[in-house]
C-alpha cells in the first residue's frame, strides 16, 4: 500500500492506453459515402477563395489551413480519431483569441457557411468531424490559464487547453481537474464541457453541470456570452451556461471555462473483489457507499466475460485465486491512509463474511492498483481482438441496469444470432458482454460481431435502443449524440422534449450553421 | 462528542429558529402602493365569474380558493412571511395533479390571465406572492413521494413535497436531501428548485445543478415536458432541466422532481475558532480543505459584530474565552467518529500552533453542537434588534470577500452615515457587519439602520450593487431576485446575458403569463 504525494503519476500509468490515432493505417471512407441518408443542405454556401481571403484577414496566416481543390492534408482534421467518420472540409480555422471566434461565427453567419467546432477530436459519436464540406473551427490555439485561486480551487482557461496539461498545472498548487478519463492526453477542457464529458470518478466529484461555474461561449452571430463568472453561487438570471454544456457544438462554441477543483487526495487505495450475483453487486455498492461514504471515489463493475477477455489480452495474471460472475473495483480517495485502510479493511471483512464478496484483494503498492485498474481500463482494448465490436453506453436505473445485458443475450440466443456455448460458430454475434461505472448507473455493453455487417447494424439497432428504453434508460450516458445516435434521441427523449430542444436551436442558431447533421432531428 | 445516528435531530434543534411568520401582527402595504414605478400590465385579462366556474371543472372545490370582491380572506397566499410583498389576487389554485396544473396553465395562457406559481411561500425576495392580481397557483397539494431507490438513494417527488418531510421520509432508509435551509420545515422542494436553494452544506454535497437528475415542468402554454429522469448521465440533448432550476417561477411551473440524496453521515463533529485577520480565515479556510478534505460540510465565518450581537441576543455564553476579530465554524459528516475526531484535533492543533487560530473549542455533545450553530443562525434575528437591518446576500471571489465590508464600512464613515465608535448618535446607520458561507464564498452582508426610509435605500442602493460588481460579484448568491432585485439584475450580468435571457423568456412563455414583474427588466 502507498501514500501518494499525487495522483496523477498514477493516473498516467493506467488511463493512456486507449487514445491511439488509428486513421492513418487505412483509407477511411466518407461519412457521406457510408450514410447515404445524409444529404448536404443546399441552403449552405460553398467555400470560397474570398471567404479564405477574409479568414485571413482575421486570424492571419498562422491561423488558417486550406486548400480548395484538395482536402487531403486536412485528414487529421476532417477525420475522427477511430477512422469511422470522416468528412471532406477545405478550411481548418485556429482563432487564438475569443474576439477571432466572435469574428469567424458573425461572417460564417452571415455567408451561411456552416461550421463544426473542434477541440481535442477525440469523441466517439462523430460529433468533431465535418459530415460534408463544413469549416472547420479548432480551438487548437486557444491553450491559455487565465487565472486559478489557491483558495477556492477555481481555475479560469481558455476551451483549448488539454486536460492532462490542466491537471499538470495545477498539481503544484494541490489541485486536480474534477473529471477524468482515458481521452486526458489529447482531450480539451472545451470538448469535454460542450460533450459534458463524465468519466471515471463522477460518483465523487460530480457531473460538469455542478462544477463548472462559468462559461464564456460565442454565439452563431458572434456574440460574445460572458458568463465567465468564479462564484460557487450566483442566483442572478437563467443558468445559461448550463444550455451549452453538452450541446455538443451545436448553440455557440465555448471558448473560456470557470471550473471548480478538489484537492488532490492524500491517499489512494483499490480493492478488487469477486461477487457471485448482479443482486449482491447491488449490496456491496450499497454497503460500501455506506460505509466509505466520504472517501469512496470510483466503484466498478465487471462481468466474467469482460473480465476474462482483459485478462487474456493483457497476460495479467488473475489477482484472485479463481473466477467469478462478478467483479468490482472499489477506489477510495483522502487524506488520512491509516484512516482509509482501515475503513476499507472493515468493509472488505465484513463484505467476505456475510458472504456478499467471495473472494477480495487490496492492492499493496502503487503497481497492484495501476495493475487492478488496468484490467478495467483495458477491456474497451482488449474487445476489439475478439472481432468487430458494437460498443452501447447506456444509462439504466442500477436494479435493472444488469437485466439489460442477459436481455440481449437471452433475445440474440433466441433468433440464433447468438450462442454463448460458442459451439455455433455460424452465429452472427460472438460475445456480448457489460461492465462499467455502477455508481453512475452507466452501463458499457459490448457486443462483438464476427464482422461488421449491414446485417448486424440491423440485428442491433433499434433492438438495444428498445431494449433501453423498456427501462427508461439512456441510449448515451456518456458519449453524446453526435452524428451516429442523432437519429436514435426518441428512444430516450419524448418528442416534448425533442421539440422544445429543437426551439432552443432555432432560438440561438437560426440559420443552423453550427456543427449540422448532428445532434438533433433536423427540424425542416 | 457524539455518535449520532441522525444529524436530523440536530437539524431540527438548530434550524427552525428564522421562519416565524410576521404577516398577522401589522396592516402590510400593498406592493403596487409601496413601489409607484410598478403598473399593472393592461394586457392581462381580470378575473371574472366565468374564469372561476371554469377552474372548479379543472381542480374542484376543493382546489380552489377565492374571492372576486374581498381579497383578504387569501392573506396568507398574498402576503410574503415578512410582511414586505403583498399583492391582492383574488384566486388561489390548489391542482392536486401535473395534468391539473397543465389544464389551468393552458386556459391561462389562451386567456391572458397572469399566474404567479407559489410554493412554502418562504422566499426571501417577494417573488412567490403576487403583485397586483395574478392568479396564486399553488404546489400545497402536489404532496406525493413518487419514488425512492436504496441503492441509488434517488428520490422522485412531488414538487409540493416540503424538504423537511422529504429528510423524514429518507431518514429510515438511511439518505437525508442535499440541502439544507432554515426555512426546511415550510418550504416546498419544488421551490427550492425555482429559486435554486444553497443553504449550509453546498460547500459538502453541491448545488441543485449537480444533485437534480430530472424534472417534471408545465410550460405556460399547458405542455408536460417529462425530463423526469432518475439516471446520473444522460447526454441524449440539452440539459433543459437546468434552465428551470432558478428560474424563479418565470419559465413554467415545477411538478415534480428527481434529486440524487447523500448517505446520513454517521459522526458529526463542529468547531469554533477565534482568528485574527480575515486574511487568516482564508488560510484557515485553504488548511482545513487540505486536512479534512472529505469530510468537511461546513466552514462558516462570522465578524466580530456578527458574533457580539448574535451572543446578547440569545444570551448563550462565548464559547470561547475572549472576543477576536473574526469567527470560524467548521463542520464535519463523516463514517467513523473516531477518525474523524483524530483529523479534527491535528488539525486545531496545527491551526493554534501556527498562530492561526488563536483559539478553539470542539463541541463535547450534540447540546454543545447546538450552541455553536445557533450562534451562526441566531445572527439574521438578532440583528432585528438593533433596528431596521439592511440584507444584502452576495457572493464575492474569495480573496475580496471581506473587502466588501470594509468598503461599505469606511464610504458610509466618509459620508457621515455611519460612526463605527458609535458615538454620533445622527448617523443613519447603526451597524455594518458581515458573515456567511466562506466555503462558498457567500457573503451575509448587513447593514441596520436606525429605522427604514427612503433615505437610507437612497444610501444603499445601488451604492452596495456597485461595491458587488467592482469585484464580480453576484448581487444575489442564493436568495434570487424576485421583485427586489429584478431592477439591479445589470450589476450582475452582461447585456448580452440579459438579452439571451429575454429571449429564452419569450421563447417559453410568448405570452408572459408566468410571474411577471419580476426577475428579469421587461422587454416591453
């Protein structure tokens, strides 16, 4: 067991594995070419050299990127970091100031030339990426801390900077971003508002919608929306700032950020345990929220089979002694070890003697909790070895959250897709497997197809929307919408909603320039 | 010291102290008399015999109150509990459904009838009673637990629900509600959500923002719009539930809501300390986050008139042995009694070893607890004593948030208002003094005067609103703005953020039927 002056150097060890840039390895078709129900608006103006003439003029030479005839060289930006959607804009946009923004916005307005807002292009949805010809705004150049308050942990930086370089930043002063997760290195603090982003560690440090206090976005027109506010509370007027967390690029685009920090905790400890049912996952959460209430900071669950697949993949070796159906990662952050190893010690014995965990191990060093989290970090990775996998982030109400995935199992079994003995190697579906952050209700399902298919899209979707929507879950926990599940929103949202989401676009973006195709329905 | 199995207990002790109701002891004037530059908007349609019988086929005669000639029978409804606000409508709706409050809304909105929504009607800003003759609709009767989950600990109510019985409801299974307010024993939850509620313990368990996972909303023009959702993440679209939570009544009308609730803390400890300088409450403030990180609630502060008056008033004994310039309260929820006992004591040790706190006292029993806390509370009553107090509810950036004081102190010296050596008995102003939420950089400004005129308003305002927004401040953190504050919103907030929040007023209630007058400068 260790006492860590940071947590950051062990954050490093575990969480930068999934982020490798894999569009370079193959040719990556259009999104357009792919989606054939995607039509360009006609109403959106073509680039021009003029509009490239008067882009310069704003953000100079250093700014700009482009070439009319040839979009090649824009491929790092036209394309999604998995090599899924790809799209074929002609200019890349790197204002440096928020006024270069303001000014992109109010004259792509004004021409109707649509634009996609872009931060680290790390999302999993094709939310960062043009579908057509759209300009490209990245905040690549807008990386500046403004300020940050030693005392109230509030730290105030442009949308471009990296949330790894925030966290190193603010690792002196003993402070740490309130969210995290496997996009740290590359993703911005920008990107993970306009997605609200959730991560690994939600469940205690909440979500981005109580910790960011300010906002400055710039609307479609160009105007400027200085809300940058570093109050903890401010009950004066409508929380707008809120409207654009989340909306993925599409009301105005974020370029500065008032975020509230923790501390960076004292002591770190993971315990891993094996659990013989979904119900007993249920009652150690509810335990261990109990009993560590104050210090617990992720607690995560696994199925065998996801288990099993990290396992191979990695060459880990099992840290328990057998398998189970079950296993939970529970992280503890404070600031007192004696004090949290031995809250953790109790609970552990006490889970091991009401028979709630059969089997359970504390890590003793900072290499068995960087080895225990990596077995959880690495599924996403180790999936993709197994064939060609359907990734689902949903959000379930936690007593239903598990039925959802025996569901699919039981309904792909059913119609012959399936067969979880393995004999039939004619199936469609090969595994289908769950794990994820039970504190937050968000369950990963996976579900790996011999191959991608047009047949397999159809077998899935809207079967696991529906299957979602049973249980009043949500079809995106944490990825967002973006252009792959714009379409699927009703399964989660009742046309009420839909519309009334619709009427705010049209309220801030009325000539819809902002990052189209996306998101919502279109509504004409 | 005590193990407390509930700190409701303790709640209740402290607490219920502030809401006396006033109305009944003295002739209140009407607002519309009190403030002349207020004129009823001719558009709206009066009540009339028609529109009753019409609202008994919606509610029944059980849901409807009124009184076409003779106001005065609805008091309770009209008149605010400080007896500051009251209007004289002459009809109050009591729905006992959500489809009950869409019909009502819906005929208003056909009719033009001015609606003001009105929960425990505890609100500090008038904006929960009418201002001329709005029609009162009030959550009394939408009083239903819809749901919990005990694993989760997700609660769906009713927004009529008061937050006491909804901690009465929860304390058996173990959750308590994440705010915590003096008005706790009136007040609806559906309010607090209007208003966005903060209260003693933000600084532990967040804001409203973060903690509300779903609402149940009734537009003006009577739509349901079902964002009722008991997930912890959903990004499937706008987050339309934050635009509700402190839109003061002014957007639609709350009927139900989800809230994330904390575990009841097993071990509650407080401390009070004596310190020099307002600068040393700061570094008190930074050392006690880095040492009781996790299981700090509370962190108080009070200046030494804050604290003289509170002490005569209640004539509690100076828990400690001498007077200093300024007070600190800190609080503890924690799991384990024991340990948080041993951080709380290294922590005073290394405060009074280091100068900064130049002395302590930690609470032996819940009756001790009591004290301290009631000193903190007792404040806002005991400064009525003195003459007529001057309540400014600001928040301020930390490191300016005494500034404030000392600025409104030393200009009203300079001007001949105020003598703080108390000897010009001409001075308008009798005291000045400070206190509030340090954690949450929530600043409780008084000023008493001798007795209320428009003299002394002249004085104050917007001279303190100026003082708020030289250091950014809000010039309402958690009361609102309701009809006090709705003309001074510009010292807060930008035009541009003005304008936005217009526009989305008019977007959801084209027809300005709900709570006007109020919280936003009208648009026409």
């Amino acid at each position: 067991m260790i006492k860590l002056n940071s947590i950051l150097k062990l954050n490093k060890l575990v969480n930068n594995t999934t982020l490798i840039k894999s569009y370079s390895s193959k040719v990556i078709p259009l999104t357009k070419d792919r989606y054939t129900y995607l039509q360009r608006n006609p109403s959106y103006k073509s680039l021009e050299d003029s509009d490239l003439a008067h882009f310069k003029t704003i953000v100079g030479e250093a700014g700009i990127q482009a070439n009319l005839n040839d979009v090649s060289e824009l491929e790092s930006h036209n394309a999604d970091w998995m090599g899924v959607y790809k799209g074929s804009s002609q200019c890349v946009l790197k204002p440096n100031s928020t006024q270069q923004v303001s000014e992109i916005l109010k004259y792509c307005n004004e021409k109707k030339l649509a634009v996609v807002p872009q931060g680290g292009n790390t999302g999993l949805v094709g939310g960062s990426v043009p579908v057509f010809d759209e300009v490209i705004l990245s905040t690549n150049r807008l990386n500046k801390v403004r300020s940050f308050d030693n005392v109230s942990g509030v730290i105030v930086s442009d949308a471009g900077c990296i949330l790894e370089q925030l966290n190193q930043y603010l690792e002196p002063e003993g402070y740490m971003m309130p969210l995290d997760l496997g996009a740290k290195g590359s993703c911005h603090i920008g990107g993970n508002l306009a997605t609200n982003a959730g991560g690994l560690r939600l469940l205690r440090y909440g979500s981005l919608h109580g910790t960011t206090l300010g906002l400055e976005v710039v609307l479609p027109d160009g105007t400027i929306l200085d809300n940058l506010s570093t109050l903890r509370k401010d009950n004066t007027g409508y929380d707008l700032k809120q409207l654009f967390i989340g909306s993925e690029g599409t009301l105005g685009i974020i370029t500065g950020a008032s975020v509230l920090t923790p501390k960076i905790p004292k002591s770190v400890n993971v315990a891993l345990l094996g659990v013989n049912s979904y119900e007993d996952v249920q009652k150690v959460f509810r335990n261990v929220r109990s009993d560590l209430l104050e210090i617990l900071s992720a607690f995560e669950f696994m199925d065998i089979d996801s288990f099993k697949v990290a396992l191979k993949h990695s060459n880990l070796p099992n840290p328990l002694s057998e398998t189970y159906p079950f296993y939970v990662l529970i992280e503890t952050h404070g600031s007192n070890m004696d004090h949290d190893q031995e809250k953790l010690g109790l609970v552990l014995e006490n889970l091991l003697t009401e028979g709630l965990a059969l089997d359970g191990t504390l890590a003793q060093d900072q290499t068995q909790i960087g080895k225990i989290w990596s077995i959880r970090e690495l599924i996403p990775e180790a999936i993709q070895h197994l064939g060609k996998p359907y990734k689902y982030d949903v959000s379930i109400p936690l007593p239903d959250l598990y039925n959802v995935v025996q569901i699919v199992k039981s309904k792909l079994a059913d119609k012959g897709h399936y067969d979880p003995t393995g004999k039939n190697t004619d199936a469609l579906i090969r595994e289908v497997c769950g794990y994820g952050h039970i504190g937050d209700g968000n369950l990963h399902l996976n579900i790996v197809a011999k191959e991608a298919s047009p047949k397999v899209n159809e077998i899935l979707e809207p079967f696991i929307f529906e299957v979602v929507q049973t249980f009043q879950g949500s079809i995106s926990a944490e990825h967002g919408l973006g252009l792959q599940k714009a379409k699927f929103i009703q399964y989660s949202k009742s046309p009420t909603m839909i519309k009334t989401m619709q009427s705010v676009k049209k309220l801030l973006d009325p000539n819809n320039i902002l990052n189209p195709y996306k998101y919502l329905p279109a509504t004409n």
